[in-house]
C-alpha cells in the first residue's frame, strides 16, 4: 500500500480550495468516493504518496432527489443505497441495474457511480446507462461550476475533462416520460464478480401506437471510453422497435466498436458480443416502456 | 475387510473439530504468526521467461538501512542429485533451481534473490536496490514447438531419458514413456469405427485461497523452526534439508491451518529462503506470497496436448486405442506424464492399446500436482472420444462405457488386477439416475464422462493416548484440509467404541508426531486412518490386559464391547464390565499410562472410479456456457463422513468445471503470464454453479479395515469431459481444445 494522508473537508469551497493548493505545490490530491477503485489502486497499481480528500461528507454529494422533470444523484452515493430506493428503481430500472452490477454486495455498500464514471475506465458499468439515459455531470470548481453530459464527460483510458481543481457534485438525469424505458446489459464470462467485457445502455420513448419517438444508446468495453451511439438511436426511432430495427441498432453498435484484442476477448468477439446485447438490452427497454402505459 | 456392516460412528456426520475456529477467524493459517524482531522477506523475481544471469549486485540493497539479510543463489549450497522427498517432488537440484536461480532464470517470475527487512516497504526497496544483468534468451513456450529436434533450449544439458538408445543430444523432452498391450494394428483392423481427434488444454492453477506463507527461525546453534501452510510438514522438512544440506533435526517443521493445497502445497518455495534469510539476520523472518506471484511462481497444473484413436465393433466392444500424451512440465522436468498415461485407459478393458507420453520443458513455472495430477488432461481426451463414439455407433454414452468397463479382476492398462472395484455400480446408478432418466431441458446438451485415479498409501503414524478421564487424544501428522480430523476422530470412536465427543485430534509437528507423508494422492483418511485404527487396536489390547490383572483373569478371557472391557464368555460373569474411565482409575497400579501407537506404509489404496454427467446450456450468440445441472456419482469404499465425501465431490466437479469452462493460464509472446489474479484468472464463483447433486457408491476396498478408498482427486477428472461433451451434444460440434470459454464457444458455432 502506497502511503497517503486523508482529509474529510465540511464544504465544496473546502474541496476545491485543498484540491487547487495541493496540486499548486507540485503534490499530489486525488478525491475518494466509495475507495473501491482508489484503495485497489493505492495497493497495486499505482503506489505514489498522495492526499486523500473524500468527499462523502458533502451534503451535495450525498443528496439524492427526484424532481419533477429530473432526478439528482449525488456523486458518493453508494450503488447500495440507489439499488434499494424503490422510486428511483421504478424510474429509472436499467441505470440502478447497472449500479447492482459492480462488485458484489459488500462492494455496492461502499462502491459509487460518480466514483464509476470518475475512475473513467471503459469498463465502468454505470456509463453506458448514464449516457443511454441523457445524464449531465454537475462539476465544482474553484471558479464554480459547470455542466457536461456523461458522453463528452470520459476522454480516454483512465481520463477525463476535471481539471485539477474541479471534483464531480452529482448527476442531473432527466426523468422518464410517459413512456419510457431504459435497460443496461453486459456481458461477462460468468454471472458476478467479473469485468464487462461489452456493456450496452437503451433508453427509448414510445408513443401511443408503439412507435419509437426518441432513444439513446450508449455502449462500453469496446473503445477507450464509453460511446453514445446515435446511429443506433436513428434505426430504432420511426420503428416499433421490432427485429429489424433492433439489428440495424445492433450493426450500429457493432460498427461503432473499435474494440482491441486481450485476454478478455478477441475484436471479433467483442463486434459481435456488443451487437448481442444492443439486441436484448433494446428489446427489455421497449418492453418497459410499453408496459409503462 | 471387518464383517462389520452396522457402524455406529462411521457414516455418521458430526461437525468437524477444526469447524468452529475456522468459521469465528481464531484459527491461525500460514500468514498468521508473528513473533517479537520478525522481519520480512521478499524474493526478487525475473522479469525475463528466459535469460542468463550475467551479474547480480547485491551491495546496495545490504547497505540499506532496515536490511537484515540478502541472498541470491550464490548463497545456497550447490545442489546435488537425489529424490527430494514428498509425492512427485522430483529432482532436489531442480527444486533448489527452482527455489533461487543459479545461472539461469527460466520463467517470468523465477525468483533469483531475496531480501529480509524490518518492514515490506524497506524489504521491497531493497529489492529495486539489487542490480541484476541479464543475456535475454529466446523463451520457449509453445508444447508442440518445444518438441522439435531444432527447438531453443531450455536447458542445454536435458537429454531425454527412457529412449530405447541413450539420447545423443539435448532436448526439451525430459523423458518419454510407453505403455502397451496386444496389437494396435489388427485391433483396428477389427473396427468397424474409428473415432479420432487432437485435445488442447492449457496450464491452470489450483486456485486454494490461501496464498503460500512461512515463518521461520534459526537459533545461534543452527537449529530451525519453520511455520508454513502446506500439505505436508514432514515432506517439507526433508526438502529443506536437502536443499540446504542440513540435517534433518535441527529442522523443525509445524503445519498451520491450510486454505486449500489441491497438490500444489507438496512442495517448497518459500521456505528454505526463509530459513537462509533467518540465518544470516539471526532473526525470524516471514515471507508471504502475493496472489499474482502465486499465480507466476507456484506450480499450476501442466498444459497439454493430446491425441487419441479409439476403434470399435458396431456393439461397441473396443478393439484398439491409441493415445498419445504430452505434458508441460514448465522449467524443470517432471510434468504428470506418467500418472496421465496410465490413467488414460484405465477403466477400460482393452486388448490393443498403445500410450505414448512426452515430459516437456517450456519456459513457464514449474508444474505441480493438482487433484490427480495428469489424468484430467489425458482422460478428458479419451472420454470425449468414447462420447464421439457413442453418437457414431448411436449407442447410450453409459452403454457404451458398461460394454467396456474394467471390473474385478480385469487387468489394468497400468499392470496390476483390480480387486474389488465400482466402476460398473456408479456406471449403473448414473443409468438409473432420475437426473438422467429426465429430458435434457431446451437449449442445454448432455454430457457424461467416467473419471479414475489410483489414489495412494504410502508412511503414515498415529499415537493414541487416553486421557486421566478416558477420553482420548490422537496424535498424527497429516494436515487436515478436507476434513481428516473428523474422519480419524470416527474412527477411532469406531474401533475403540467411545463416543466422537470425546476424542481429540492433534495434527502433530515434526517433533510431536511420527513421520507422516503429504496430506496428497487421496491417501490421509486411507492411510493414516489405518494408522489411527491400528493404534486403537494397540490400545484395546492393552486395556484388556489391564482388565485382565484388575480381576486376576488371563487377557484371552477378556473382550473388548461398546468401549468396555467384559469377560469373555463363559468366565466370571459376576465381573461389572470396566470402562475406559475406569481403567485409568487404576491405570497407575496396573503399568501406568496408556499408548497406542503404529507406523506403516499403506498398501492397497483401491482404484477410485466416478462417472459424472451433466446439462449445460449455450448461448447460441455469444457461447456463453451455463451449467444447468450436474449428478457426481463415485465409489467412496466406505464414506467414513458422507458430508465431507460429498464435499469432495462437489468441489472436485466445480474445480473440473472451472477447467473446461473458463480457467487457463494466458501467456503474452515474452512469456509473461497476462491474467495473475482472480478477475482474469476465472475460477466459478458460487452463483455459476448449480447444486452439485451426488451420489455416493460404497464398494468396500478388501485393503483397508473399514473399506475406505480415496476420495479426493477422482472427483476433479471427469467433469472436463462431461463438460467438452454437454456442449457438443448443444450445438452439434465439438469443441476438442479447453477452456471453452465464450469466445472459443462462438467460434465454433460461427464455423459450423
Ligand atoms: C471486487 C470489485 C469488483 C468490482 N466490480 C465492478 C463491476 O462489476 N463493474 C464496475 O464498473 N466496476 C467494478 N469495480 C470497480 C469499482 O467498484 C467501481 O468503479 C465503483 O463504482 C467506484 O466507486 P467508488 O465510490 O468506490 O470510487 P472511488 O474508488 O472512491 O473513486 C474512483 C475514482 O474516481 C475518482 N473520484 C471518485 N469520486 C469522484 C468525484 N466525485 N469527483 C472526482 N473524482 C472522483 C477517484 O479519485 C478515483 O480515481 C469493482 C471493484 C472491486 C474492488
């Protein structure tokens, strides 16, 4: 384990105020939600000297509230916490599947998904929904703060657009509308416990005939950071969501892929697998969306 | 065997000894012990899967305040050649080798100095402090390629052993080995089929739970203790001993409790570098292995390839079969090649056959046992054989296997007659198993394969004292990792007819407990149970003869009944029968203490036969496999605690499914092992498996007093084939190489 110091600051001002002392003194700051990724990485990958500043402290990370046209969830939530909130898991049943994914019951106590979209890996389990559902990062900083949608959020392995003095506040999701439904699927070799080695998020409204007036697709494990695909929405709205459209969708997903070949899976594999679960994860949303009505 | 058919203890399942401090976190395994000064210590590992060691400096890391101790092979008396001790533990110089470099590191990983520091940062500074210069060499990695004549070599002074001419030039073949019997020729001339296909199995690792850890202790006389986790203490001390050329007894060996071995914690890696850090620091010093560095430098099982040809008549009587078997023995020689070949055809009665077997050297650690070791990769080939060959001759997979099956008396491919075996009954009640009887649900595909291993005897001791009280204390030395306290304990409440309650178990160290080999080859509740029960029997001789001069009678006028000393029939039956209780009352007038004691190398262990079968579901667009069902049936000989009999089938099957499923070891083009840890190294985790249903067949083993065959390792072979079998009868191919993982599933639907 690499040593650190921890501090545990009251207020936003306090964070972004340590945040830009310490990186102006050449050290190094790094915020910690749930510690799930951080502590794993103090331990293993990465074991240079650093100030832990958790942030669970801040009522603004903390707060969780649905509104009337949107629902903000605070950056340090644990999945837990999101999973067992029975309105929010009515609302929005494919995002909060997604928080259920990562780790394991003990992870999920501690365990974010501002922490998951921070820690920016392809794999995050919580992205693909948050784009697929039209997410916005509410972003602190010393100058204040700035909105980002989830999508232009991540802008590599391991990277993303907070500069150092900033930390991520919460999320800004819109709510469903009449209906609406959004699933979340990934593929892993086994059933828990395991890295996505492709994650597909469907939002889409239907109207009253049936008919697909708006979707959104946001795909993961398959580029250097999570995509939202918008060919995929094009050949899901106009339709009834049917086989067809949901496998022009799924070549859209494939297409958009630019996965690479590891010990995870072959490129082929993944083109493929991201089709796959375009396919299932559109089929789940459209059903809920119909059963919503 | 006892003509004894209603037991009171045994086939009871009481909880086990151990349980209680396992389940609450006081028992203490290998990483638990700290003493007062302790240091640390650390091996520093190679970063190359083959190179030459030019230079290692080791000056600035000794300068480093906080290090106690450096060493590198330079340190470590020269290796001579000679038995290491243990089971399978081959050659000391290539233990030692294998242990610390000498001239040459030969897979990633391969340790070639250590440190010993007041604290593991200072321990791993002084690892980044030793400067080392390296000629990197070609790795040799692939089985196949490895065999060619023009291949890079691992080690230019391998020259194969068992060639009909001694070899006249260096090779990666270690040595080769051939079993056969009739004419293979004619006997597929006979065939009416021929079924053949090409088997690849990539290395895999045990996986136990509990990483490799050791403390150790030297005083000013030079006189060691060692505390580790493994399968045998005793094994280990004489390993040590031979690797450090010392003497037997000022090594002191003491087995902590042990999270899983699965044959891999038969061998030293860590504590003989333990015991040289503690000489020169004059310190205790602990070394605990991480979870990637038990992934790169501890033994997994070999990989292999294997080719089989198997014939038979339309009713499926086989008439020839050939196999042909190489196995990965990583750095050093002593791949499972052996126990593979012989295994390969064992439970079936053959004619013609022919088994060739290849021991490879490749640039990858050094193999060790897992669960019978060798026969899960050469029996996975053949049972996916007869599986081809069953839907050939459209005959029930069962069927086919009854045509063939080895029973009492037959010859077995390995040499010796069977005696009593239960191949035919577990074959039999798979046929008459409702999981079978029942339709294979939609989408799924059936697989059933048979599994067999020897199982072992070998050294085992046991005392047994009997307490002020009459209660009793047993004393052996074989570590408990299934269970074996209890089984002993049942035993022994069996023999001497005292209840379980009142016997304890103590897993003695070297200097408490007669030798005992490893806690390996299915032999403990065997072995060292006959152990147990002829110290019991030692004990109930004496007690009559305590008996005997409490009332004045001769000992052949006395029996032993329910724990109780009573005259024999027909003597004074106004003689009140003497508990064990109350002979020791009186045991100070009557000789003193008593002690039952016997040493023995078991003989007879009795063949262990399974046959599994199973449902397992495919994916059809993303070759995911889900296993749905799966019925394990063995024959147990006896089942002296049916729970932990159970619980070796289920974890074998799990472990076998792991196998084919999804575990292997993936090495990038440098040899680096690219997945060290659970999250790439995929292992089921519970929710990927269904209850493992069993059903236990007890044929008794005419060897053993109670009729109990080994039951720890036969459980691992057959789900590999049932496994590669399932998934064939899914989606109509088959996949001959393992694991058969998503991507490998895919592919071939996507071929077909
Ligand atoms: C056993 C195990 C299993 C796992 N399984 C999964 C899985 O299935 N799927 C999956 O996606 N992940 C998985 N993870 C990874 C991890 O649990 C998730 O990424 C989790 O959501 C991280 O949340 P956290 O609150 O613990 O983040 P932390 O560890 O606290 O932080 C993660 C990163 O984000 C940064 N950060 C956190 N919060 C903020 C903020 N508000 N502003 C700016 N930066 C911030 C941190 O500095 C750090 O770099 C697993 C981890 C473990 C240990």
């Amino acid at each position: 384990m690499g040593s650190f110091a921890y501090v545990a600051p009251k207020s936003v001002a306090e964070v972004t105020g340590l945040l830009s002392e310490i990186a102006g003194s050449g050290s190094r700051a790094q915020i910690m939600a749930g510690g799930t990724d951080v502590l794993v990485q103090l331990k293993t990958v990465d074991r240079s000297a650093r100030t832990l500043v958790d942030i669970k402290g801040l009522p603004e990370t903390a707060r969780l509230e649905i509104g009337e046209s949107e629902t903000y969830i605070g950056a340090a939530i644990p999945s837990a916490v999101l999973n067992e909130n029975a309105d929010l898991t009515a609302l929005f049943p494919g995002l909060t599947e997604a928080a259920d994914l990562i780790g394991s019951t003990q992870i999920q106590g501690r365990a974010s998904i501002g922490g998951n979209l921070c820690n920016s890996s392809p794999a995050g389990d919580s992205i693909p929904a948050l784009i697929a559902n039209g997410a916005v990062c509410v972003i602190a900083g010393t100058g204040g703060e700035r909105v980002l949608p989830v999508e232009d959020f991540v802008t590599g392995v391991g990277r993303n657009a907070l500069a150092d003095d900033e930390f991520l506040l919460g999320l800004k999701i819109p709510n469903p509308g009449p209906r609406t439904g959004d699933a979340y699927l990934r593929f892993i070799p086994r059933t828990e416990m395991d890295i996505a080695v492709a994650g597909c998020g469907v939002r889409l409204d239907l109207d009253e005939q049936g008919i697909c007036t708006a979707a959104r697709v946001g795909i993961g494990a398959v580029a250097p950071t999570a995509l939202l695909v918008p060919k995929a929405a094009e050949a899901l709205i106009g339709t009834a969501v049917d086989d067809a459209a949901l496998a022009a969708a799924a070549d859209a997903c494939s297409e958009a892929a630019s996965p690479i070949s590891d010990k995870r899976g072959t490129v082929a594999f993944r083109r493929k697998i991201i089709g796959v679960l375009m396919k299932r994860a559109g089929a789940i949303a459209r059903d809920r969306a119909a059963a919503r009505s | 065997m006892a003509e004894a058919t209603e037991f009171k203890a045994i086939g009871t399942r009481p909880v086990r000894p151990d349980g209680v401090d396992k389940v609450t976190g006081r028992a203490q395994f290998g990483a638990d012990l700290n003493l007062p000064n302790m240091l640390y210590g650390k091996v520093l590992r190679s970063p190359h899967a083959h190179a030459r060691i030019r230079r290692i400096d080791l000056d600035a890391a000794r300068a480093m305040p906080g290090v106690h101790a450096v060493v590198s092979g330079a340190d470590f008396p020269g290796a001579q050649h000679g038995e290491i001790g243990g089971e399978g533990g081959g050659d000391v110089a290539d233990v030692a080798k294998n242990v610390m470099a000498r001239d040459k590191v030969l897979y990633h990983g391969h340790p070639l100095a250590a440190v010993a520091a007041t604290s593991q940062a200072i321990a791993e500074a002084a690892l980044a402090a030793i400067e080392v210069e390296y000629e990197v060499l070609t790795p040799v990695l692939d089985l196949e390629a490895a065999m060619a004549p023009d291949a890079v070599l691992v080690n230019e002074n391998c020259f194969t052993k068992n060639l009909p001419e001694p070899a006249e030039k260096p090779s990666n073949i270690a040595s080769v080995m051939t079993l056969a019997r009739g004419n293979v020729d004619e006997g597929f001339e006979l065939a009416d089929v021929i079924v053949e296909g090409e088997y690849r199995i990539p290395m895999a690792h045990q996986g136990y739970i509990e990483p490799h850890a050791c403390t150790a202790t030297v005083n000013e006389s030079g006189q060691a203790t060692v505390w580790t986790c493994t399968q045998g203490h005793f094994a280990l001390r004489t390993q040590t001993a031979n690797i450090l050329d010392m003497s037997v007894a000022d090594l002191k060996f003491i087995a902590s409790e042990i999270g899983g071995g699965f044959g891999g914690k038969t061998v030293v890696y860590l504590e003989p570098v333990a015991v040289m850090l503690s000489t020169q620091a004059r310190r205790p010093v602990k070394m605990v292995m991480s979870r990637e560095e038990v992934f790169r430098a501890s033994g997994p099982a070999a990989g292999s390839c294997a080719k089989i040809r198997v014939g038979a008549k339309k009713d499926g009587t086989i008439t020839a079969a050939t196999a042909w078997l190489a196995y990965e023995a990583g750095a050093f020689e002593g791949a499972p090649m052996g126990p593979g070949a012989m295994c390969v055809f064992a439970p079936y009665d053959l004619e013609n056959f022919r088994v060739e077997g290849f021991d490879v050297l490749v640039n990858k650690p050094k193999v060790a046992a897992y669960r019978a070791p060798g026969a899960p990769q050469s029996m996975h080939a053949m049972e996916s054989a007869l599986d081809d060959l069953a839907r050939e001759l459209n005959m029930d997979p069962i069927d086919l296997r009854l045509k063939n099956a080895v029973a009492e008396g037959s010859q077995a491919a390995y040499g010796p007659k069977f005696p009593a075996i239960g191949f035919r009954e577990c074959l039999e009640a798979a046929k008459a198993h409702p999981n079978y009887q029942k339709p294979v649900p939609e989408g799924a595909g059936r697989g059933v394969a048979a599994g067999f291993w020897f199982n072992a005897g070998m050294e085992s001791s046991a005392e047994v004292h009997i307490n002020e009280d009459g209660t009793v204390q047993i004393i052996e030395g074989s570590p408990d990792i299934g269970g074996s306290r209890a089984s002993m304990a049942l035993m022994a409440a069996e023999t001497l007819g005292v209840p379980y309650e009142k016997i304890r178990v103590l897993v003695g160290d070297t200097e408490a407990s007669g030798f005992n080999n490893v806690t390996g080859g299915s032999r403990t509740t065997f072995a060292t149970g006959m152990a147990v029960i002829q110290a019991c029997e030692d004990i109930i001789a004496q007690c009559k003869d305590r008996a005997a001069k409490t009332w004045g009678v001769d000992a052949d006028q006395v029996e032993w009944e329910d724990g109780q000393a009573i005259p024999a029939p027909g003597v004074n039956a106004e003689l009140k029968p003497l508990t064990l209780a109350e002979i020791m009352k009186t045991a100070a007038r009557t000789g003193g203490p008593i002690l039952g004691r016997a040493a023995l190398n078991a003989r007879g262990p009795g063949a262990g036969f399974s046959v599994n079968f199973g449902d397992l579901k495919v994916d059809r667009e993303t070759g995911k496999v889900d296993v749905l069902s799966f019925t394990a049936i063995q024959d147990a000989g006896k089942a002296i605690h049916p729970a932990y009999v159970e619980g070796q089938m289920q974890g074998g099957a799990v472990q076998g499914l792991g196998w084919a499923l999804n575990e292997e070891y993936i090495f990038d083009g440098n040899g680096v092992l690219e997945n060290p840890g659970f999250l790439d190294y995929r292992i089921p985790v519970a929710s990927d498996m269904p209850m493992i249903d069993t059903q236990i067949i007890e044929v008794p083993n005419p060897s053993h007093p109670f009729g109990v065959r080994g039951v720890g390792e036969t459980p691992i072979v057959a789900p590999l084939a049932v496994a590669a079998n399932a998934v064939r009868d899914a989606i109509g191919r088959r996949v001959h190489d393992l694991p058969l993982s998503p991507p490998n599933v895919l592919a071939a639907i996507e071929e077909g």
